[in-house]
C-alpha cells in the first residue's frame, strides 16, 4: 500500500489492523486513534498517509476535501 512504511506497518500490526483489507474496514481515522493510544507522535501526516494508503494513492495527492476534513478530525485531538 502506499504510504505503510516498515514502522508504520509495524504500528498497525500492534494495533491488531494486519492486512490491507482490515486497515479498509477499519477506516484511517480508527486505525490513527488506535495507533495514537500507543504512540502519542501520531501526526496529522501519519493520519492522511493512512487514508491515501486505503484510497491507493499518496497522501499528497488526497484532494483538498478529504486534506481538510482529516486535519479537523486530527485538530479535535490537539491537547
């Protein structure tokens, strides 16, 4: 998938997410929170390289929406 470097992949599997399909069914944001719970670095890049990794592209080129709604998404989660 693009974007699921070896450390990142390594952070999903202890997140239990172990396949394309499971990261799919599970959503970027369910598989960021669950990765946060462990890794508190997580960042709104980690977000948006999950969510162009289901959508089969990279993160960069997520369109402008989809960018937006994952950084009001990642912003609810700032301490």
């Amino acid at each position: 998938m693009p974007n699921i470097g070896k450390v990142v992949e390594e952070q999903l599997i202890q997140a239990g997410i172990e396949t394309p399909e499971q990261l799919k069914e599970i959503g970027s944001r369910q598989a960021w929170l669950d990765i946060r719970s462990f890794d508190p670095s997580a960042c709104y890049n980690r977000l948006c390289a999950l969510e162009g990794a289901i959508q089969g592209i990279r993160w960069h080129n997520l369109s402008d929406e989809d960018k937006k709604d994952l950084k009001e998404f990642y912003n609810s989660f700032k301490v």
